[in-house]
C-alpha cells in the first residue's frame, strides 16, 4: 500500500518538529506558570481589561474545561479562557489571555488575514475529509484528473496553515504591546510570557512544514503513478 512506501521519510521531519513543538509549550508553559505577575491581576481581569481598552466591550470571557484549551470565538465573540488559565496571575496565563484578547482585536478592526482564515473553514474541513479517498480512488483507477483533485483538496489544508501564521504572530505581537503599555508585566515577565507564546507559535508553524511536506510526498507518488 502507497501509504508505507519510501515516502513516508518525507513527514518524519515534521512530525519531529510538531513533537518538539508540544514539548516547548508545555515546558514553557508549566514554567512561567509557577512565576506570578508581580501586578496582582489575574488573567482574566487581564483580558476584561485589555478587552475594554480595545474598545472590545461585547466580547464575554468564559472559563472553558481542559488546559490550553483557550481560544476566541468570532462568531458568538465569547473568550473562552481555559482552567488553568482563568483566575490565575501567572506570567503564562496572562500571556495565553493576552493572546487570546489579540484575535478579538483582530476581530473587531476586520483584519484581513483572519477573516480569510475564517473564511477557509468549511472549505478545508472538507477538503480534510474527502482528499484521501478521492487520491486513493483515482490511484486504484488510474485515473490521473482524480489524483490531482485529491492533492488540490490535501493542498487547501497547506493554505490554511499558511493563512493561520500571520494571524497567530499578530495576535501574539499585541498581547505583548498591550501587557507593555498597561503595565501588567515588567519587562522581565514579558520576556517569560513571550517565551511562552513563541512556543506556542513554533506549534503552527510546524503545522505548516507538516503540510507542505505531506503535500511534495503525494505529489511524488502521483508521479510516481504517471510513469508506471
């Protein structure tokens, strides 16, 4: 079967740095989150905050279950900060909320990335789903057009990943603007809250090295059954 061929070498790069990617999150993470923000405030006072001051006064914050679960939800404009973070005044935890309070921001000025991004949803979730059987369907039939159509489908998951690191980067650059300008952390605690955040980004953009490896090994073995 294709699928265990040689070109499987080609994902193991990226599986390594994806792997490496989630051991510098949590190692990050579970380390600045035993530091607490000489400030006093916790991260979701934080992020009310830092949310008003943006003039993002609709956006809510909930606690969600689970641990960097955190996230924004353009849709019902909900900041859902995880267990761990909520409640805590940790250099970590106010960083993640930061962060989060970044993508609002993004949000609310209509930045141009995250709203392709958001856009691409549906598009990619199917393409996700179809694009294995419809390369494999059209290897098994040798029908060439299918092949591609198949790879065209993988090559939607690669733009995402493309599209989601300028949104991530910049919603980490104004979380780090804003703790700045408002005096939530000094400038050694924002050194520690960047070092998670930076880790959190190496996450995405492993992401996308995972992609555009996984998309050259299909494109090899379509190739590869053009001249069989």
């Amino acid at each position: 079967m294709f699928y265990y061929d040689w070109t499987m070498i080609l994902v193991i790069p990226g599986l390594l740095l994806g792997l490496w990617a989630q051991f510098k999150v949590k190692s990050s993470f579970e380390k600045y989150q035993r530091v607490l923000s000489r400030s006093g405030y916790t991260a979701d006072t934080v992020a009310r905050r830092l949310l008003n001051h943006a003039s993002c006064d609709q956006v809510s914050i909930q606690q969600t279950s689970g641990s960097l679960t955190d996230h924004y939800d353009p849709r019902s404009q909900v900041l859902r900060l995880s267990s761990t973070v909520y409640g805590s005044g940790s250099v970590a935890a106010i960083g993640v909320a930061a962060h989060e309070c970044g993508h609002a921001m993004q949000h609310r000025e209509g930045y141009a990335p995250l709203k392709l991004r958001s856009m691409l949803v549906p598009v990619v979730n199917l393409g996700s789903n179809l694009y294995f059987p419809i390369f494999m369907l059209g290897l098994v039939f040798s029908w060439e057009p299918l092949v591609y159509v198949g790879i065209a489908c993988f090559a939607l998951t690669l733009l995402f990943a493309l599209v989601t690191l300028p949104v991530e980067f910049n919603a980490s650059a104004r979380a780090v603007r804003a703790l700045r300008e408002g005096g939530y952390l000094g400038d050694e605690e924002l050194k520690g809250a960047k070092a998670v955040l930076d880790a959190a980004a190496l996450t995405y953009v492993a992401s996308a090295v995972s992609s555009l490896l996984q998309l050259v090994r299909l494109l090899l073995i379509a190739r590869r059954s053009d001249n069989d």
